[in-house]
C-alpha cells in the first residue's frame, strides 16, 4: 500500500485500509490502488441497430468522480454528490482527482481514493484497472478531460455526466436528477446475482450517523438486500449506452518512430478529434494527407481536423464540416481555413487509416497538434506523421469493446424511449436550422 | 377622362373627377388618369455615408396602397388605414390595385382610384406619373409585388411599409404605428412652403361625418393650416431612407434583339435579383458567365442568381452567398447549387455588366428566367442572354435619383438613431450568429 | 415464349428459341424469357474492411448492355462489344433494351434478348429473374438509368461500367480496356468447377465465321476448356467489387396509404438520391423532417435530398454536403437553398429512418419528388410523405445481398492493389482541393 | 546628414551626396534622407467607372525595389533590374531596404540608398517623403510587406510589382517584361513638360561604361530628350492604376487608450486584412463585434477578420468569405471557424466602423492581433478593442489619393484593353469553378 506524507501529496498516512472507522474519516485520502479491481460491465444490443444496455455482473464499487474546474458551487455539488452515494449506497468508495481530494476531503465524513498526477503526455496509472464508474460533474469540456484520463486504455468505464449550468452537447443529465439517474446505472441489468450484495453490517443499526433519521425520498434509503429485491430493474430494464468511438492516435518521428508515448504500445484515443494547426505562426502550413495508405492531397491551410463522428459537432463543425451522427461509424477529415474553394469535407469509413504529414515545404519549424483541445507537448516538426485510425469498438465474437460508454437518459425496456438525446441536442443546443422570422414580436412564427 | 363599365372592369361610371359630393362616394372608383401629376421629393445626404432625408417640394397626396393577398384581417386594416389617412388629410387620394379596388371601395365613404391590371411582363399605366407615395400591408412578398409595379420606371415613389403580423427583413413599421409613420413621412423635410397647403372647406365645418365627434389622439385631427404650423418637422427633422439600388435587366435572344419587352427601352428594374434556373428540368444547366464583356466561367448548376445588395439576404442566402449591406454597391453573382467545389460566390461591382448566357451544350429547351419570384414567360432557350447591371442612383449633379427608397424608422434630427434597421433585423430575423447553448433551461446561456 | 410482330415491338417472329442456326441469326430479336434463369453470384470479404471479391458458382451466361443515348459512336462501340462476346464466349446470350435491340440487330450475327419497355414507374418484368451481369457503355447517367431497371429488386446483378469519352465517378473502366474487363470478370472466383463449362461444338470447327482466322490477342481466342484451364483466375483472383449501398423509398399518401407503386411490396431502391423539390414553382416549399421516427425540424427551402454515399458526390455535393465514402454505411440529409442560415447538412446511421412530410403550410399544389435524376410521376402534395432508409446489405448469416455491386478496377489477389478509384476520382474528376497558382505558366506550382 | 559606419550598418561613410564620381560608385550605400523629395503623381479616372490612369508632373526619380527573401535566384535578378535602371534611366536613384543594401550593393556601379530599420510596430522614417515608386520581385508576400513600409502613411507611391516563379494574386508583371513595364510606368501621362527632362553630360559621352556598346533593344537606350520626345506616351496613353483600399486599424486598451502605436496619429493601414485570433491557445475566444457604433454579434470562434476586398481572396476566402472585386467599397468581416451555425460572413459599407472588443468571458490572457500577416506585438487583452474603418480615397474635391495604387497590366488610351486581371486571376490563380470531369484523358471536357 502506497502512504504519502500530506505534505507532499494530499492523502494521509492512513494505517490500513479498511480501518476508517478508528480514525476520523474526514482526514483520509487514500491510494486508489486499495481499491479491489475493477468490475467491467458488458453491453448487450437489442434489437440491432439501436443503443446499448449496461449490465453490470455485479454493483459497481468504485466511482471516479471529476468536476468542473473554476466553477462557482460546484466544490458544494461534489461534496452533496459525493455524501448522497458514501449514504445511500455504503459499499462505494469514491474516487478524486488529486485537486479535488484535497479541496474536499476535509468535508467529507468518509474516506476519498485518489491517484498521482501524470507526467505530461501521460495518464494516471491504475485508474482502468480500479475505476468501475465515472461520473463528471460540468460541462463537455470535463467530459473530454475526463474521458482523456483513459486515453491510453482499451476500455473506458462507463461514463455519467452531470450538467451544471448548462447542458452541453456530449453530457446529458441535470444535476437535480442525480439521485435517479445514479439508481439507474447502479442497478441497470441487475440480476437475480446482484442481490448478493453484500450490505455492510452498520447499515443495520439505526444510529448509523451517516443516515438522515427520517427521510421521504426512497432514493435516499440506503440500499439493502430488501430494497434491491423489490427494485431491482432486472435484465430489462437497463441504462442506455451510447457507445462513443475514438480515434486510435499515433505521433511519428521522420524516421518512423514513435513520438510523445510513455507507455508500450503508444497509440492515445481521442473522443473529440485529433488537430493539427499553424498555432501562432502567422504562415499557412502545408500538411500531405494520405488516406487508406495513399497520397490524397496537399492541403495548404491552418490546420487539419480528424475528427470522430462524436467530434463532428465540436471544432469539425466550426471549420464546416457536416454533422454526423454518432452511431455512423466513420472518419471525418475537415481542414481548417484550407487556401483552397475545393476542400470539401470528407466523411471516411472509420477502418480507413488516415496520416497527416509534415512536408518539407513548410517554412518555421513545427505545427502544433492537439487532442481533445489539449496541446501534445513538443508539437510537430517537418517530417513527423499523425496517424490516424477508428477505434474497434465490436471483437470478432460481437462483443462491444471499446469507445467511450456514455450512458443518455432513458431506460431500455422501462418506458417509452424518451426524445432522442442528439436529435434534441441538434433543435436545443446547436440551434439547428433556427427558424427566420420574428416569433417573439408577435409570437405567430414565419 | 377614362369611364368604364361596372360589370367589365371594377371602376364605376362617374360623370366628374371632383364630383364625387353630389353621388354617394362609397360607390365609386375611379381612374388614376384623373388624378394630379406626381409630386417628386428630393433626397439629400447630410453628413455624406448615411441615410438619406425625405424631403417633399408640397404634400404627397396620392398615396398608392398594396396589401398581401388572402392573409385573414388585411382587408380590415386596409379600410383602417385608407379611412384614417382620408379623414385626416382630406387633401389625399387613395390609389389601390383593381382587385383590392373592387374589394374594399363599398365599406369606404371616399371615392378610390385605380388602373388597368397590365398585360404579363408588363406593368400598369400612369402608376408612376401619378403615385407620390407607396404604403404597403404585408411582408417582403408584398414590398417586392408593389416595388414590381414599378419596374419599368427609373423613379420609385418612396416606400413605406407596414408589416402586418410579422416584421420581414425589408419591412419596417408595425402595423400599429400606422399614424405616427405617415405623419412623419407627410411632414418630412416640411418647409414655410408646406403652410401654403390648402385645406378643403369642408374640413372646417364641424359636422363632416368623417370627423370623429372627439379624439383625444392628435394624429387623428384633420391635418389643417394651424396644426402644420405648429407641427411641421422642419428641414431637419425628416424621414429616413434607405434608397436600394436595384437591378437593370435585359432578356435578349440569340441574334441579340429584345425579348419579353412590351416598352420601348426595354430594360426591367429588379429589387432582390433575378434568376436563372433550370425549374422543372432534372438535369443540370450549363450557362455561360460574362463580367465586364469579359467571359468568367461556364456555370453547370441548377442555376444562377444575380443579386443586388438588398437581395442577398434573400435567394442568395439561401444558395449560399454573402450577406451584403444595402449600401454596398455592388452587384452578387451567386450560383444554385453549382456542380464545382469551387463556384464561390462573387461580390462585384454596382457598374459592372454581367451576362448570363445559355450555351449550345444545354439539353433540352429552356431554363426559367425570374425577376424578384415572378417567372418572365417563355423562360430562356439556348442561345438566349439576361444581361444585368446595377441601376445608378446618383446623377452627375450628385442629386439622388432611382432605387426603392424604402422609409426607415427612425427620424433624422429629430431624435436620437434608433436601432439600426438592418444590424437589427441580421439578429431578429435572420437569427444571425445566433448562440450555441441551453439559454431557456437556466436562463444563464454559454 | 412471346412471339412479337416486328411492326409493333421489334421482335421478331422466331420458331424456336435455339433454332439460331437454321436461319440467318442477324434478323433475331429474342424475348428475355427464353433465356436461362439467372446465376447468382456470392460476394466475399477477405480481409475485413476491403472490397468484396465476385465468386460465380458457374460462367455468366446472360448480360444485359445498355448505352448512353444521342452520343456518336457509341452504336458501334455497342456493335464491336456485343461481336466480342458473342464470338469469344460463345455461352453467352446478349440481352439490349428495346430501344438498342431495334437499333443494332441487323448488324449482328448473332440473336439478342430484349424485354418490354415498362410502364410509368415501373421496371421491366424478368430482368431480376434473367441477367447474371450488367455492362453499361456511357457515363454516371448511364450506369443510373441501369441500376433504375432494377429499382423494384432486392438483388442487382454485378455491373461493369465502360465510360466513353469521359471518364464519371460511378464509372470504372476505359472502354478500351473491354476485353481484358470482362475476362477477368467473367472468370472471377473460378474454381476447378468451372472447368466443366460446356464449349459449344461448333467452336472446335475451324470454319465458325464468327472466329477471325487468325488473331494474336490472347483475348480474343473463343473460351474452351483449354483456355480455361490455364487461365482460371481460381478463387484468389477475383473481380473486385464495390457494394454501393441504395435507399430504400417509399412515397404515402396523407392517410398512410402507398403511391405509385406498380408492384405488392412498393418500395423503390435509388442509387443516388431521392429529392423534392420546388420545381417550376418559384415559392419555397416546408418540408417537415423526421428522424427515427421523431421530428427533427422543419425545412424551408427550395428541396430536400436524401443522399446515399454514393450520392453524396452528386446532387447533394452541389447543395453543400459533405463527400462521403461509399463504404460508409449512412444516410445524408441534405437540404437544397435553405431560408436558413443553420439549416448544417446531416450524415446519419443508414439504418435509420428518415421522413419528409410536406404540411399544409404549402403554397401552391405539388412539389417534384425525383430518384436518380428521374421524376415520379404525380409529384407529391400536401400531408403526403416520403420515407426512406438505407437498404441492408448484409443477411444475418453475414451474406450480402443488395446494393449495386459495382466492379471496380484492379483484381484481388492477382496483383498489387491498383490506385484506389475513389480517391482518385476526388482528384482527377472532382479537382478535390484543386491547388492554387501558376501551376502551367512556369511548371513550379505554388 | 548621416553617417554610418560599415561594421555597424551597411551603409558607406560618404562625403557627399552628389560626389559619387570621385570614389569607386560600388563601395557606397547612402542615407536615403539625401534624395531628393518625392515627386507625387495624380491620378485620373475617364470614363468613370475604370482604372485610373497614372500621371506623373515630372519623371520619377526615387525607386525603393523590395524583393523576396531566401529565393534562388532573386538577387541575380535584383541586380539586373537595377543595373537596367540606372544605365537606361541616368535620373533614377535606387533605394533599397537595409539587407538588400548591404547584400548586393558590391556588384553594382552606381550608389544605392537606404534607411534604417525600424523598431517593432513601426515603420521606416522618411520612406513616405521620398519615395517615387515602389517594385516588388517577389510574390504577393513581397507586396504586402513593401505595403506595410507605408502603413503609418496617407499616400502609398505606385507599385509596379513582378512575379518571381510563379504568378500570385495581387501581383501583376512577369518578370521577363521589366524594361517594357518600366517604361510604360516610367513615362505615364508623359506631358511636354517631361521634355524638360534633364540628361545627365555623360550619357552624351559614348564612352560611358554603364551603356552596352551597342543594343538592339530601344528599352535599352539610355532615356534622353531625343529618345523622349519620339517615345512620350502623352497623357491619353497612360499607365493603368487599381486603386487598392486599404483598411485604417487602430488599437485600443480598456480605457480607450491608443497601443502599439509609434507615431502621432495611430492608426496602421492594412492592405488585406486584420486578424484576431487564438494562435496557440487551445481555446474559442469571444469577440464582441459593433458595426457603426452599434453592438452586432457575440462571435466565439478561432478569430475574427476584418478584410479589406482585396485581402477577400486572401484569408478571408479560407475562412468562407466571398470573393469582392477589389472596386467594391466595403469592408468584409468573415469569422474564423465560428462556433455557430449561423455567422455567415457580411460585406459592409467602407466607410462603416467595425469595432472588434475581446470581453471579460475569455479565458486565459491574451488573442494574437496581425496585419497583413504580421503580428503585433503584445496581441491583445480582455477590455482591449481593434478598431477599424475603410480608408478614404477620394478627397471632397474628386482626387484620388490613398490606398495602395498598383499598376495593372495594359495602358489605357494605347491599346485594346487586355485582359482583366482580376477575373483572369480568379480563373488562372485561384481555380475559380474549376470544371469537374476528366479533361486530361481525352481532351474533351466535360
Ligand atoms: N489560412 C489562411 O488562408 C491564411 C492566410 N494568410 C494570409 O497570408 C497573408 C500574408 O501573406 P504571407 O506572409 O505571404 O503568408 P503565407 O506564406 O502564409 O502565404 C499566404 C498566401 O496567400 C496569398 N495571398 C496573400 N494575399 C493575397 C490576396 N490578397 N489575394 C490572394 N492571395 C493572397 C499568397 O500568395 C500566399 O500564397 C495574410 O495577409 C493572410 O491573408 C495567413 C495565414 C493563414
Ligand atoms: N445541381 C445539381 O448538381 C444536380 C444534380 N443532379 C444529379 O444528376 C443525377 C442524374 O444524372 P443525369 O441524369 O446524368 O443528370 P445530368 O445530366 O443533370 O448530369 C448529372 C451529373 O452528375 C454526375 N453524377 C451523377 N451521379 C454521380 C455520382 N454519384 N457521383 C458523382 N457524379 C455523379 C454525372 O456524371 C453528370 O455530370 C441525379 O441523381 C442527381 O444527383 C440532377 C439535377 C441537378
Ligand atoms: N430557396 C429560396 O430561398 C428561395 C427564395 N426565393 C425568394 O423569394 C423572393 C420572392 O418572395 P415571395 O414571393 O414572398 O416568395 P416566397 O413565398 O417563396 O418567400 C420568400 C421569403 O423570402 C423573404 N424575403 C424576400 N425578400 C427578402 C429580402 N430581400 N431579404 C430577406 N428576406 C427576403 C420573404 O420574407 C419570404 O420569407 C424572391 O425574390 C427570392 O429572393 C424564392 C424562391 C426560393
Ligand atoms: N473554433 C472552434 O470551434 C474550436 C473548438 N475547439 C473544441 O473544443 C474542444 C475542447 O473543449 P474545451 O476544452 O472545453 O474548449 P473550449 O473552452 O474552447 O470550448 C469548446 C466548446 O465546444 C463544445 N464541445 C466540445 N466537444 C463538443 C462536442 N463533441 N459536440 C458539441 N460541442 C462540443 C463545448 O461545449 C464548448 O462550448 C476540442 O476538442 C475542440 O473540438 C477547440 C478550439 C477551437
């Protein structure tokens, strides 16, 4: 067990892991690798061609919870987040970010697990192999960073967001709805098997100071035998997924090794797009776009996009790209101020590999390249290779791998299937094609 | 002096242009001949880059009124406003189109004149000897139907348009301002001269039954010697124009001569733009582009647009073209749906011919040819020219000449500018840039 | 079988169907029923996400040609090709549209098959039940009007497309390259099966006419055995095709029920696209849009598209859509003038179900509803619908089936992978990012 | 008079600056403050509506000649451009920029002049007093850069630019044409008074080393009376000038003081364009747009441009602006990839204020802020404006002055007018509706 003096990083020398209850539990900050290991649900789809149902094989344990940063009131949000869960449901242990642990902790009346932070370029170790659940507490930009956590891993655990404030494109639900939108996940697919939970021992007494005395709102009840066998959702009735592909990245020297990769197999996935751009040179850059292995064309521009389908609604769209849905499994590439009238965007399949690279027409030295709005340290010099692949998100047996698993609001097989999330992002969020014409003044419309 | 049978034509047979106290004014309609010459205002530019000031030599008094068609509660309105503007300046005559003529003349106590319906591709008689002025009920549909009656005449009446329900982008006024708009209109550029207007007698006879018993409103009061003493706005304080520059269009066949011209010089003014396009034909148009005498391009399209100014927030918006201010001078070429990737629309300028020329290649007869949404008849065959160029509104002398001078709200001197009439309708109308966000869920926008 | 008078259709009366012998074969128009039902071949995907490779379980036998209308040369083109055919691979049956058959038949040797020309809307009957393979000599209009032939049936036959004179996107092949094309096709995926095709006796005479007497081209040689055994390209070596994804459309009328439709399950299949369309009306048409089912927006334009990837370098490149692979399975929605500064095209699932409804909001009567560039008659009115989804290619046993299998350049297996057509044709025809500059004035390019 | 020691800056202690015939002429580079004063030429336009036409009240005699940098081959060329002008024009002295100077000025046989590099932000002193005539070697960077050695001042002098390699956008004259075009300049709306023409004494002397012995080429002869007498263009046969707006761009800090400005008045002119833009922040920033004083738009995107028509063939059309002619008086604002559907680029009166205000949303410090390509230092902070309006080029008296005066092909009055450079560009340079289809296989078009 890892056990780190405050002073350096903040989480306490903790004598054991399990021994909470001898010390006050504010003060603990403990190593996300106590944590049992992860559990990985699997997504079932029925009938085809529609979105995932979660089913987890048994409850999630560990949830990495990530915020906003510079928010008002969100610190206050995360702790009521946090404190609903560490009640309501006793076997959970959250996870934070280093920042936010140390932010909160000292609120909390139970213990927080965290990790180091990365180098650059890296990710947190640890986190895909511990975290079962992450939830997100802001805008698309913390889903992006959060999802970024795990773009080193095959596999990112499945992911709910919470809007504050606003809603934003890729998230989903409103803060207020958290009690129920958690049960949901928690119990999505649950089995006859899930009511082996084991419910720990102090839930029984009723002097548990965790638990409000009285409370009307089932959703606060801590969760025991006896509730989950009467609410259990059952196979049927189950959380929606939709299952975000990435796109594989991998930076290359002239030489055709590897760039900007700390760990072994090197490739970074990108849930947004991955971007090269002439940053603050003020000169146009000239980048050779290669697709399926063949020279497709010299674009002379300010950068090129690569985007996923998920991304066709962020910077892709920005610098004119069509908007693609999700589920189309495809590539798009869009260049961004192209010294060209016939650059038209393209829509490639999402097998198709796709390289930009450097020439050596380019004046000044280096481009920068970004992933999710996050700048690659080092950037791109003449001669360097972005390349650029669909995620696999389905194994030859057809399970679904892969991707990033967002779960949207609805519930398979338990009502009607409520408005389609992206269709009403498109009306609600994007301002598609915004009717013309004066509908307040007279409130008649065109 | 014109009579005309009820039953062939919507006029009444009527013994005397100024008879109309010894018969029963409802019945009549008479002809627009009968009326006094047209009273020309001059437009002056002061300080140089704004809009221009109204300014008449003597009242307006014969007012041209157009309404859109089948829209419920119209016909109402225009009685509304015909009644009003006759009680108030007795001194007025109103001029309607035959059908609203025939429609409308036996609910109103004034006689009413009116012209021939012309033949197509023509426009109506003596409507520009004789309009000082035209009021429009409607929307955009209705201004460009009324500016059409005038295509044929190198001067346009100013217009001032009330948009009835909601606001169009080349409308102005709402409905319900109707009085203060045409006062300020009537009034603008006011000299000593105006005193001298001549108030008929019977205005000062208390019992004229047009006369309300009392109004407290004093934009109903009959408008006599004393109120315009007192209220006259003075050479500052003057309506504003907008003065759009319009469109000279020729149609010319394969030997060069004139098509579809029912008048000697021939050309037909145009407001938005006209347009080439290829109508109920599946298959592509292939037309030759000319600027400046000089060939451009082969345009292979559904069609082709040749906008002014004011046009491009119309058609040409649609096709993709530019927003261009009213004030710009220039001329747009904007090609429909072009089959290139890099047709991108032109912004020429005001004085320079363009062509449009049908070549050989052209399957099949005939493209559709129309002017401001109103198909010429017989469209365009292979060989066959629309030659265009913007209409010059400024004479040699720097006087203001030609154009729609469309009345802005706002008026110069009086007050302080209001909301420019364009920024403004780029943001309510348009939805111009129109932001991303959840704004109506938390009311706190991005 | 049908006997036909020749002056009525131009067939002629003939004793028997495999009489050719006894009579002078150059007066023979054939119907298509006499022909031998139709050999399906199987498609195979090896390694995923490549092209399919075309297997025949035995040699095509029956081949339907079409050609481009109104171009010089081409009837002989037609002639030199069907002669080749007939004299190199003496099983084959040549089947021509009406209009052809008439036209060349007393310039072969040989009979030719033909059907009847169908009625409005409909396709000819037996050509689904009749032709193993499709050759089409003309351009992207061509190979259209082919596939339209079979827009009522679930399985198209694999189509080989010469261009003449130019070369068009969907096209594939130098009609210069016709001899080695179509061996390769006709060969494709041969196994030793193949080996038992019966070479008709007559071919082992040295005096067959139709045989020139001496010929270097190995291409040129009638197929036996012999030639077979050497030259079977085996199951390695095979024609690659491209399964061009079609829409499935269908055209409702306000109560639900299905218009013109001429055949029990009604839909039609378009390569390209389905379009409404304003037409020849000059006012802009609402086009209500549902997406899966579920209201997406309400578009004021002069049409709207619904684009297959493969349509998406047609109609819907020229009204802005983005270009998207073929393989890419998707829809495009793609909007034509748009009153609408928002109105982004859209790339969905092809899976997903698309409606447009036009509303009572119409001016007007009709609106055009066109597929492949062909316009339905009747055209749509208020509160009917159109409603499309993509066609499924795939079986659940993982088979295809549907589409057009469109043989593309290069043969699997035989040979390093020839320039990807695509990509090349983005290039070479599309002038896809075409480079600024002087590039022939001084040969230096930017 | 200053003097300049060779190690520190390039140029020669001299005695004098009419002495050059006692010291070797190679060795000097002299203080372009010792040049006489610049002659100024006026322009006129006749018929309206066209090119102006150069008339110069005297011959010109200060020549400032830029060049490309790091370009094979150029300073050859510089050389012999300047050779050529010293020996066939005696008159003529030759400035060059400070590198240029000390780089070539050993090769040469007569003196060259020069000026002291500015500081940052500002521009060469006493250019604007003593220049007569600007000429470029280079491409259209080499334009914008000698634009912006006159970009604190209201009169720019003519600039005759030639194309090095490749032809570019504003550029005009093929290298190859030097003397012609120089002549043709050099001679513009020659009057009588030209006669007057001094010719040094030793171009009489047939022993001059400078003249070649004997030349074929009358271009070669030196200039003298004689040869003018025959050659005056006289004031119908006159260079032809396109007047090129420029844009005047101040900026602004939070409490509306001036920044970035080295000299009195302010404002800079811009020849395309000014940017605002994120350069290497990864994030949108949002720019605050007022257009006549009056708040327009909340653009959040990449940047802003604020483009003058000629610059609209520039960045601008990257980002999706139209393309004006550059006789089009406006101002275009085309935002960079903007984070809206719906900010279609506008075109604006010249003479419209535009204000661009980076509000206190934007996260992180600073947006960069360039000129014609060229960043100024610092960019810009939250609260800071860029204020910008299109220059004036018409005095209330008719004379044209400012703007960037650029000598276009053809000579007015002389010969049938060519070919008109700027559609010839749109066709040449810019591949303006480069024609689908496959031109090259069979040389025939679509
Ligand atoms: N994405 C883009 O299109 C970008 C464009 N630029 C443009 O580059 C200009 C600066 O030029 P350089 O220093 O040479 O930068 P550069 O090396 O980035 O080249 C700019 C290109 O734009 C062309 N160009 C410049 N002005 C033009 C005009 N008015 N019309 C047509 N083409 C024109 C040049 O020929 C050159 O090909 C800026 O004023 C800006 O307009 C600068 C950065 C990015
Ligand atoms: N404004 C436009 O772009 C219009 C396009 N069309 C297109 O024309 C098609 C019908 O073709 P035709 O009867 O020959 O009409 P047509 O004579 O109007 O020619 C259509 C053009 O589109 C090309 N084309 C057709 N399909 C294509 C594809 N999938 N990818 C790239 N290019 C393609 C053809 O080569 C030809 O140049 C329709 O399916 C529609 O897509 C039809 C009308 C207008
Ligand atoms: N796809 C499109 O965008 C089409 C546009 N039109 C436009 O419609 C005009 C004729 O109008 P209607 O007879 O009422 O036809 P309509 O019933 O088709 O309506 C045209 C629409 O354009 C608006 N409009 C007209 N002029 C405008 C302007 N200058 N700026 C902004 N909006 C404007 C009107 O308010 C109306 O919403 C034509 O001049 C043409 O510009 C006509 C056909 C198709
Ligand atoms: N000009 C542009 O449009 C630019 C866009 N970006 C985008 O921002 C992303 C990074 O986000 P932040 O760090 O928050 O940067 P940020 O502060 O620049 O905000 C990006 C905006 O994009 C939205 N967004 C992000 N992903 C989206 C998606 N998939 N669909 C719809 N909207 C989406 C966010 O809600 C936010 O409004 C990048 O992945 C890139 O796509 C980044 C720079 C410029």
């Amino acid at each position: 067990m890892m056990l780190v003096q405050r002073r350096i990083l903040p989480w306490r020398r903790i004598r054991s892991a399990r021994s909470f209850s001898s010390t006050p539990a504010r003060a603990l900050i403990r190593s996300i690798e106590d944590l049992p290991d992860r559990i990985k649900p699997s997504y079932v789809q029925r009938p085809p061609a529609t979105l995932l149902s979660l089913q987890w094989p048994s409850p999630p344990r560990n949830i990495l919870i990530t915020k906003k940063k510079r928010t008002p009131g969100i610190t206050e949000s995360l702790v009521e987040y946090t404190t609903h869960l560490s009640t309501t449901y006793p076997s959970i242990n959250i996870i934070l970010p280093p920042e936010s642990a140390a932010e909160v902790h000292e609120q909390l009346s139970f213990p927080v697990y965290t990790y180091k932070e990365p180098r650059p370029d890296s990710t947190p170790q640890h986190l895909s192999d511990k975290v079962d659940l992450v939830c997100t507490l802001g805008g698309d930009g913390t889903i992006l960073r959060a999802s970024s956590l795990f773009s080193h891993s095959a596999t990112v655990p499945p992911v709910l967001s919470f809007a504050m404030g606003t809603i934003g494109f890729l998230g989903e639900w409103k803060f207020k709805e958290y009690k129920r939108a958690f049960r949901e996940v928690y119990m999505s697919g649950a089995s006859d098997a899930y009511a082996k939970l084991e419910v720990p021992e102090h839930l029984h007494s009723t002097t548990d100071p965790r638990t409000p005395a009285s409370t009307s709102d089932p959703l606060d009840q801590p969760l025991s035998y006896n509730d989950i066998r009467g609410k259990a959702m059952g196979s049927n009735r189950t959380a929606r997924i939709l299952l975000r592909n990435r796109l594989r990245v991998g930076v290359f020297g002239p030489s055709g090794q590897r760039i900007n990769s700390t760990h072994s197999d090197g490739d970074t996935y990108a849930l947004n797009e991955v971007i090269v751009h002439r940053g603050s040179s003020p000169h146009l850059k000239i980048v050779d776009v290669y697709v399926g292995g063949r020279f497709l064309t010299e674009g002379v521009a300010d950068g090129m996009i690569i985007s996923s389908p998920t991304g066709s609604t962020a910077y892709s769209l920005s610098s004119g790209g069509s908007i693609v849905h999700p589920l189309v499994p495809s590539l798009l590439l869009t260049p961004i101020c192209p010294r060209s009238l016939s650059f038209r965007p393209l829509v490639l399949p999402a097998e198709t590999p796709i390289t930009l690279r450097l020439g050596e027409k380019n004046r000044g030295r280096e481009v920068e390249v970004s992933i999710d709005g996050k700048r690659i340290s080092g950037g791109m010099g003449v001669g360097m290779e972005v390349r650029v692949v669909g995620e696999e998100v389905r194994t030859a047996d057809g399970d679904w791998v892969g991707g990033v698993p967002s779960i949207v609001r609805g519930v398979n097989g338990l009502e009607e299937r409520e408005e389609d999330h992206w269709v009403g992002g498109l009306n609600a969020l994007l301002k598609f094609n915004y009717p013309f014409g004066d509908q307040d003044a007279d409130g008649a419309g065109r």
